[in-house]
C-alpha cells in the first residue's frame, strides 16, 4: 500500500511540475515529523503505535504531505496528498485517513500554522491546526472531527523534527 501512495503522490507531482524552491526557512512545517506518543492523545481510538509524516515543497507555495504508520492494533496505514495552500479540495489517496477522509484542503494562517479540512465525499469529517513551535522542532496538530458512526471526535498529536 505505501509503494501505491508514493507512486500516486509521484504521477501528481509529474502533472504539476518541478518542486518549488521552498526550504524549512520559509516554510517551518516542510520536513520529516515522529509522533511523540508519550505527549499526545486522541479520545476516540488507542493512539497510533508509531507514526512519521513528510512535508515537502510543491509547485505554486503547495506541498506534498504522506503520513506512514502503525495503529494502536497493529494495522499498518498510508494516505497523502499534494495540495495548494489555497482553501480548495484536493484528493487524499490511501488508508488510515482520519475520520475516513479522501480529501484536505489547506489554508494558511501565518508563517507557523495551517488551517486543514478533511472532507469525506463532499461533507466535513475534521477540523485541524497544524502548529509549528517557534524554534521549529515541535509540531503540534489539534484536530476536531466527527468520527464514522457520527459521534465527535477530538485529538492532539505531538510531533518532533526528524
């Protein structure tokens, strides 16, 4: 499954175009992030065993996030997405998404925190901040959603610099 997401993230990323000339200096959440499970919770599942996310720079100030890891029971998931950080939808291939999300849109609130939408066939399953702290090592990301079965969800994951 992780060879199929890389490969749809690599045909999206042939459609647009070469990589932006975009660094972790203008961009502090372009990277390499690891759970830190020991700082974070979610209400509504055992947290994530492991989990590492990528952030790399995309055509027009857009990126290419994939998200790798192991689940509380042992599943292994994938999904990932190339976006512009423009508030419109775009497609999130993969397994393991939160809420059961296909699609994020990304808006970017200051140099350090962006806004996301997951959206799962059209309607909103989760509201997220993805917060890069100020000497760039830590990111937190707190999320609100509503789970499958309806019922709300709510999390916040710590994450450190790889």
């Amino acid at each position: 499954m992780r060879t199929e997401i890389a490969a749809l993230l690599l045909a999206s990323l042939a459609s647009t175009g070469a990589l932006a000339q975009t660094s972790p200096d203008s961009n502090p959440l372009l990277g390499t992030w690891t759970l830190n499970v020991a700082k974070s919770s979610i209400d509504y599942a055992p947290l994530p065993r492991d989990e590492s996310r990528t952030y790399r720079a995309a055509p027009n100030d857009g990126m290419i996030f994939s998200v790798e890891g192991t689940d509380g029971a042992g599943a292994s998931y994938a999904y990932g997405s190339t976006a512009a950080v423009d508030g419109r939808e775009y497609p999130m291939p993969g397994t393991g998404t939160r809420n059961g999300g296909d699609a994020v849109s990304w808006t970017l609130v200051d140099p350090r925190t962006v806004h996301a939408v997951v959206m799962r066939m059209g309607d909103v399953v989760n509201r997220v901040v993805l917060a890069v702290s100020n000497d760039g090592m830590v990111l937190t990301i707190t999320e609100n959603g509503t789970g499958p079965d309806g019922s709300p969800t709510h999390g916040v994951r710590v994450y450190d610099r790889r």
